[in-house]
C-alpha cells in the first residue's frame, strides 16, 4: 500500500484505515509512487519462472514493477486487487466465488465506501520548506566526492548556426519508454548525481541495427566494436561532436522522467528525431534546450544509417509552424533531404536558444536575455 502522499497517508492513518490493511498483512510503503519505480521485491527461488502480479499502479510492462523480466504486471481497480490479495489466487472470481471462513464459506459483499473522508483531508507535515527570503548569500555545499550527488552546471546555449555533422548515436527499434532511456531500480540512488546516472542512458532500448540492447557502434572511432550507449556518448562529448537519437513511435512513453531528458542533454545528445512522441517527453526535451523532431514522411526513419553524418538545416530562421531540414549524409557518399516537424512556440523556442528553460529563466532575472 503506497499513499500519493503525506496528505493522503496522514488522513488514513487518522481514519484507522491503515490498521486494517496491517491487520490483513499489507505493507505500507513510503509516499510516492513505490513499486512502480522498481522499488518491490519479488521473493522467489527461481528469478527465472514466469510470475504474474496484479496490482492498482499505473505502469504493467514487464520488469517495471521488480527489474525482472519474468514478472508480468496487471492493472485492475483497488478493489479487485484486495478482492484479489485475500484470496491469494487470480483464479479467484469475486462475483461468484466463496472464501473458508471461521463458520463456513463466505463471499465477499459488493465493494462500497465514500468518496472523501467525512472528517476532511488533514497533515501535520506537509514536508514543504520555505525558501530564505534572501538567497543571495545561500550557499549550497556537495562533496567532490559524493557519488550520489553533484551540483548542475547549466548546458550550453545554442551557437547560432544549424547543427552539423551530428553523428547517429542510436536507432532504437520499437518500443522505448522513458525506463528504456534512464532505468530506474537501483540506477535511482544515483538521481543526484546527473553523470552518474548518465551511465544508464538507453541501455534498455534495442538497436535497429543490431536487434541487441547497449550495444552501439563507436561513431566516434568508425569501426570499433559495439560499445554501451553511454560510453559511445562519452566519446563523442569527449571530441566535441554532437549526437543524434532516432526513434520509433511514441518515443518516451511512460512516466514523465525528466532524468530520460537531462541524460542525453549531458552527454551531448542535441536532438531527438522520431515517428511520434508520448507528449510529456516531448515537452522535457524542449525544456532541456534539445531538438524533440518528428519525420514529416515516417518511412524516412528507413533513411537513417549506421554511419550516417547528419545535418540539421534551417536552425537561424527557426519559428513556430515551419519545418525543418534534415541533410543525411551517407557513408558511401550519397545524401538524402528530408523534411521534420515540431510542435515550438516561441516561448519554447527560446529555451533551446538559452541552451534551457532554467536558462532562459536565469537570463530574464538578471536582464541579459536575447531571445
């Protein structure tokens, strides 16, 4: 049992509500969003076996819940996964099905209850801390040693020409959410520490060229093995070369993870190029000071090669409702023209240009903006 927060876990625990599912054996766990961020262990003998769950978070894709991928997640009311937990069994019917009870065989009565709690929310800790009223002379102390975490430095503002020579730092295939471009589980003690957690940056998502998971060609060196993603990012940050990523359709779905924006932000990923974009995902890369492009023809996606040098055109006249260029040049000497969309305001337009929305945000306290 996971509250939604202090709010909700105070005013249940006030009701008693909490007792009764401590009574039945639940565990309550911290407020947040709990299992579905790979914070529930399943204990088994065998990892391997197939298992499924059932549970009332909203994620249900294999390995969210656990880090497991032989554990199947599905998603029902909260009402069928209680009716569910005290049966013990998914088999369990609770329209017809009877239970053993201490004077014969029971059967559940049709779940009801209220809507608010008739007391009223209440919290005694809201957890919210008011800022000094002067920061100026606020100093925020990290160790250089800390591995888990690290003072941001902000990103780069955009050099006022169209980016080229970007190379392809993956085509990833299918499916990739924002767990496929930063895993949680354990990679979370790391949220802190943004180059430490850049290491998981899309190790989860497949390789269009390979069919293989973190497992990328060294553009950097052309020819070298297949490297982690991440490693072959380093590199390229490493010669000053900028990177692109190319997706397939609804690219970033899942949770609104703002580390899947800031990672390949960090790793000098400038832009992102797919059939479609979950909307939330979109919207953080924008606000990272990133490309967040889509193919005007989605059969170009087959354009894009391994080697390919790419060049994004049209960058000094950029505006809400005009398409971009993009210029594939491949490794065999020939090129492809292609046309890409994006959904800038002018405001969002901004943020790329300041290098960030903080940026932007920065540069219009202190008057030194010019967007």
């Amino acid at each position: 049992i996971t509250p939604g927060s202090e709010l909700v876990r105070y005013t249940v625990a006030r009701d008693g509500l909490l007792d009764t599912f401590a009574e039945m054996g639940g565990v309550v766990l911290a407020n947040a969003c709990g299992p579905c961020i790979g914070q529930w262990a399943r204990h088994t003998d065998d990892p391997k076996r197939r298992n499924s769950i059932i549970t009332s978070f909203n994620r249900n894709f294999a390995k969210r819940n656990d880090g497991n991928p032989n554990t199947h997640a599905f998603v029902a009311s909260p009402e069928i996964v209680t009716a569910f937990a005290i049966a013990g069994s998914l088999a369990f019917n609770p329209l017809t099905d009877t239970l053993p009870g201490k004077n014969g065989d029971v059967m559940f009565d049709e779940p009801r209850g209220l809507e608010m709690p008739p007391a009223g929310y209440a919290v005694e800790d809201a957890g919210f801390q008011a800022p000094a009223e002067d920061g100026s002379t606020v100093q925020v102390l990290v160790s250089p040693s800390s591995d888990r975490l690290q003072l941001l430095e902000p990103f780069k503002p955009w050099e006022g020409t169209d980016l080229l020579n970007l190379r392809v730092l993956i085509k990833a295939l299918g499916k990739c959410t924002t767990d496929h471009i930063s895993m949680a589980g354990p990679w979370l003690k790391f949220r802190g520490h943004l180059d430490n957690i850049s290491n998981n940056m899309l190790i989860g998502a497949t390789n269009a060229f390979n069919g293989e998971t973190n497992a990328v060609k060294d553009s950097g060196t052309q020819g070298s093995p297949y490297v982690p993603v991440p490693v072959a990012a380093r590199v390229l940050k490493s010669m000053g070369v900028g990177s692109i990523v190319v997706g397939d359709e609804n690219y970033g779905e899942g949770s609104s993870r703002e580390h899947a924006a800031m990672e390949p932000r960090h790793l000098g990923v400038r832009a992102v190029l797919v059939k479609s974009f979950a909307r939330i995902h979109e919207t953080n890369l924008k606000k990272q000071g990133m490309l967040a492009l889509t193919f005007a023809n989605k059969a170009d996606y087959d354009l894009i090669e391994e080697d390919d040098q790419i060049d994004i055109l049209g960058l000094t006249t950029f505006a809400p409702g005009q398409p971009l260029q993009v210029r594939l040049r491949h490794a065999d000497g020939d090129t492809d023209l292609i046309t890409v969309n994006h959904t800038y305001n002018e405001g969002q337009i901004g943020w790329f240009k300041a290098g960030s929305a903080l940026n932007l945000i920065k540069m219009q306290e202190t008057g030194s903006a010019v967007v």
